[in-house]
C-alpha cells in the first residue's frame, strides 16, 4: 500500500483544547500538500479554515466531543451550525451514559436526528469502545446501522453494509495504518499520519 493511498483515508487531525489558528494552519497545509481525505478540526475554526482554503479543503469536525453528555438538541444545533460554517463531515460522540444505561433506543434516535440534519453530507458515530462491554459495542453498531450513519468507530462484523469503519487511536506507525485499511476501515483519524509517513517516530494521537 503506497503512502497516497493509505494519506487519501487519513483525517487529519488537530483536537487539542490549546490548538491555535497556527497549528491549524499547519495542519490544513499539510492536508492540501499530502491530500488527505479531510482535516479534523475544532468547530470555532471551521468558518475560518472555510473562508481562507475554501474548496482545497474538506472540513470534518467534531460534536458533543469529547463526552458525549450533550443533551440531543445541543449537539443538533451544533451540527447545524457546523455545516452553515463550512464543515462537510461530522463525527458525533454518543451519549455514553445513555449507553450504560441500556437507553440504546434513545442512541439510535439521537444518531438518526443528527443525520436527518447532516443529510448527504457524512456523519461518523464514536462510540468510545473503551468504555463498553462487548454486548454494548454489538448494540452500537446495530444502532449506528438502523439510524442511518456513514461510518462508526468500530466493528465490520455487527454493522450494515452501508455503514463505513473508521479506526482512531492507537496509530503510532505506518504499519498499524495499512493494518487498519487491511482490516477493512475506510479512514483512520489521527495527527500523527504525515510525520509516520515521513518517518518521524511519535508518541501517538
């Protein structure tokens, strides 16, 4: 697998809660140089990064991140205001305590009012496997499936067809890149993937 490739399922990714308008910068210059699928971006910069790469660009962002808690009307008008600003991607963080809790009705219609919103536009479902049992993870992806999602992170075997994997955490090397492709993700979020391209060893997400 060639480094355009394994770059072209890459959401690059810049989260931090201290990230500054240059390391965005840096960020979307590199996406445009290395032609990564999307920048991963804090939402005060998506109006930003719009006006100034306009179409170079394709903008992903993050909602009810990194907890998930929102209540469901937060993270709609998040969304909404996301896509009005220029973002084409929205990657959604569950309500985790709902999950726990066994309210998976109450996910999945969550999941399918954020996507009524996002429309043809993709919408990505974290789901924070780490803190899940396995029979809470198959619940998710069942979830994810009904609703309508584009892409969870993570499980092939208990998603639909329509519904596409990406893979987040734990990238530190090139090989566990090609490692996520091989096993069937569409896209791998993380910051690191330009420097592990150019052979830069880093610490991970």
């Amino acid at each position: 697998m060639d480094q355009k490739e394994i770059l072209s399922h890459v959401d690059h990714t810049q989260l931090k809660a201290f990230a500054t308008w240059e390391d965005i910068q840096k960020l979307c210059e590199e996406a445009i140089e290395y032609q990564t699928a999307s920048v991963c971006i804090p939402p005060c910069y998506i109006k930003r990064v719009h006006d100034t790469y306009g179409e170079k660009i394709n903008i992903c962002t993050v909602v009810g991140f990194p907890l998930g808690y929102s209540v469901t009307d937060a993270k709609a008008a998040e969304t909404k205001k996301a896509l009005e600003d220029g973002a084409s991607e929205v990657d959604m963080v569950v309500n985790i305590s709902d999950v726990k809790n066994g309210n998976y009705d109450a996910v999945q219609e969550e999941i399918a009012a954020l996507k009524k919103i996002t429309g043809d536009k993709i919408l990505k479902v974290i789901i924070e496997t780490c803190y899940l049992t396995e029979e809470e993870k198959i619940a998710m992806c069942k979830a994810v499936t009904e609703a309508g999602a584009d892409y969870i992170r993570l499980f092939r075997e208990n998603i639909g067809q329509d519904v596409k994997m990406k893979a987040a955490g734990g990238v530190k090397t090139v090989a566990d890149m090609e490692a996520f492709l091989e096993a069937g993700c569409d896209r791998i979020g993380t910051s690191s993937a330009i420097k592990l391209i150019q052979g830069e060893q880093t610490s991970g997400y």
